[in-house]
C-alpha cells in the first residue's frame, strides 16, 4: 500500500450532492492526481491510502456513504475540524 499525501482537490461539477472531482499531490518528485472514482476504488482496495496535512497533523482521507443519494465520496478523518479538511486544499491545477 501506498501513503499518499494530498495537496489540492478539483471540486464538483455541480451534479446534486456536490461530490468533489479529484485529488492530487507530490509523491516525491512525481505530480500525481486521481479522478474521485479511482480514489475510491483504491482506499476500498487497499492499494493506497491519502492523507492531508503532515506529522501529527496528518488525517486520514476516508470513503463514506451519502445517506440520500447512495454516492460514495471521500472526507477526512474527524479532526476536531467542523468542515472536511480537504476541502481547504488548493484547487489541482
């Protein structure tokens, strides 16, 4: 399993439960982004695991159930941050 760090999100495309699009990083010297369907797939799959932010500031990026439409989509660990921390990443460019 691969521990990868998230640096910036692409947020929705305005579809009804506001799902963001992807994720991306730095895996060393490596950009990397994945579509939100492969995030997923991979968490679920155990192929990799994201996280946000570093050291013990580091929270895990987990795959949830939206209760209305059914839609997986991924959040963060709860932090003690009211709103998902991904969220508050910069825009991948």
């Amino acid at each position: 399993m691969t521990e990868l760090t998230v640096t910036c999100h692409t947020p929705d495309n305005l579809d009804a439960d506001r799902r963001m699009q992807g994720i991306g990083g730095m895996n060393g010297f490596q950009r990397w982004y994945h579509p939100i369907d492969n995030v997923i797939a991979n968490i679920e799959s155990g192929f990799h695991s994201y996280y946000v932010g570093q050291g013990l500031l580091r929270v895990r990026v987990l795959v949830k159930v939206n209760a209305t439409s059914g839609r997986k989509y991924i959040t963060t660990d709860p932090d003690g941050h009211r709103n998902n921390n991904l969220l508050s990443l910069p825009h991948c460019p």
